[in-house]
C-alpha cells in the first residue's frame, strides 16, 4: 500500500530497498525513545508489512530499535534506552535476516494477489505479513483448499523464472490508468500527488510502499499452511516461505 511523502525525513528504503546501513543525524527525540532522524534505512509499520528492527549506534553506545512507526507524517524509531540528544551523529544498520525475508514474503504476496486477482476475479480485502507467515483475507464464495494449492503451484512456476521486479513514481493521474493498479479494497488518500509503483514485470503492477526483491528467483517458494472460512465469502488463507 502507499505510503504519504515523508516531509523531512528521507525515506531511502523507497529508493534502495537493498540499503542496510546509513550514517543519520537525529532530528528530534520525543520521552527520550523516540527517536526522529534526518534519513533512515528503517521501514516503518504499515500497508501490511511490519516495521524493521536493527540498532542504531552513536560511537561505542548501541541502542537497539525495537519499533518504527510513522505518526504525522514523520518515521519514529523507538530505541531500548535513552541517551540520545537530537544533533547526534549516528549509524544505523538493519535487522537483514527479517527484511530481507519480509522483502521475499512482500513479493510472494503481490504473485500471489495478482493470480488469485486475474484467476478467480477475487478482491484482496486484506493482507498482513509476519516474521513467519502471509495472510490473505479475500471475497470468494465457491472456495477449496484444491484450488488454493494450485494458485500456490502457479506462483510458484513464477518463483523458478528470471524476472525482474522494479519500482518507481508515477503522477497520481497516470498511474490510476493502469488497471489493477490497486487490488486492495482500500481508497488512496487523494491529497497524494504521485504513487509509487511495484512491478513485477510481465506479472503483475501495483501501487505500493513496501519493500521488495529484486528479482522473482530470490523468493524461493512458497507453500499453503491454511484456510479458513470467515463467513458466507469472505475467506483467510495463510502460506509461508519454505
Ligand atoms: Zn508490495
């Protein structure tokens, strides 16, 4: 999901999803923990993904970020302890391992949305990502665990491809032409003035703020954990990296 232009704050995980470290200056501190800087690395909670985790260090001082979060606008990082004074200098470095598998599970997401999308004319109404696992909430009255299995097995013919998966700004007008653009049955805020957009090419276009891979091949792939019926056709699905 998108994600507002941040005013102050640069975003670079919009840019470089591949950025593990960054050397910030802290912008402001809010109750000695939260923590405000002028760049981050650090993807903040939201549009279904979780935050990042990772330490931020200040010489030999580590402080290990335990949330992100964006309120008004603005990336807060909250830190396991105080002791940071806005004007510091400092680096921050990421939890890889987590991202990097959130980038795998985020992309796995979108295949996975675009087949049920075109497949079975489904509408996505919801999508969480954990450490672990993707859940997939969607509108669907005619439902078996067959059928799921082998929208996994199409994606996962995908997952074995070379494709490229990129990323870029469109102008809001431009970019609500292309169709499917937004599978979520979820409204763009209409003061945004460009979306950024995540495709996945020859597969499936999507506007976006997350974080991705690079190509198809690095997902892997993936296998259903389970289903579940909640309600006359609303459905929940969960799958998982293997
Ligand atoms: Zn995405």
């Amino acid at each position: 999901m998108c994600l507002p232009q941040i005013k102050m704050m640069k975003a670079l995980y919009l840019e470089d999803s591949l950025l593990k470290e960054c050397d910030s200056v802290v912008v402001s501190i809010k109750d000695g923990k939260y923590v405000v800087l002028d760049q981050t690395i650090f993807y903040p909670k939201g549009g279904g993904q979780p935050c990042d985790t990772g330490k931020i260090t200040k010489a030999n001082e580590v402080y290990t970020v335990v949330y992100v979060g964006k309120f008004s606008g603005e990336i807060s990082h909250e830190v396991d302890h105080t002791g940071l004074k806005e004007g510091d200098r400092v680096h921050c470095l990421l939890n890889w391992e987590r991202r990097y598998k959130l980038m795998r599970s985020h992309t796995a997401a979108h295949v996975f949305a675009s087949l049920l999308c075109t497949g079975a004319g489904v509408l996505v109404t919801g999508n969480q990502l954990e450490e672990d696992k993707i859940r997939f909430d969607f509108s669907l009255e005619k439902f078996d665990r067959g059928t799921l299995e082998e929208y996994i097995e199409k994606a996962n013919e995908l997952f074995k491809k070379d494709i490229p998966v990129k990323w870029y700004e469109l102008p809001r007008d431009e970019a609500l032409k292309i169709p499917g653009l937004i599978k979520m049955a979820e409204a763009f805020p209409p003061n945004i003035p460009s979306l950024r957009v995540v495709e996945i090419v020859g597969v499936d276009k999507q506007a976006d703020g997350g974080t991705h891979v690079r190509n198809l091949k690095e997902v892997g792939q993936i296998k259903l954990l389970k289903t579940e019926n909640k309600g006359k056709s609303n459905r929940r699905v969960y799958f998982t990296l293997s």
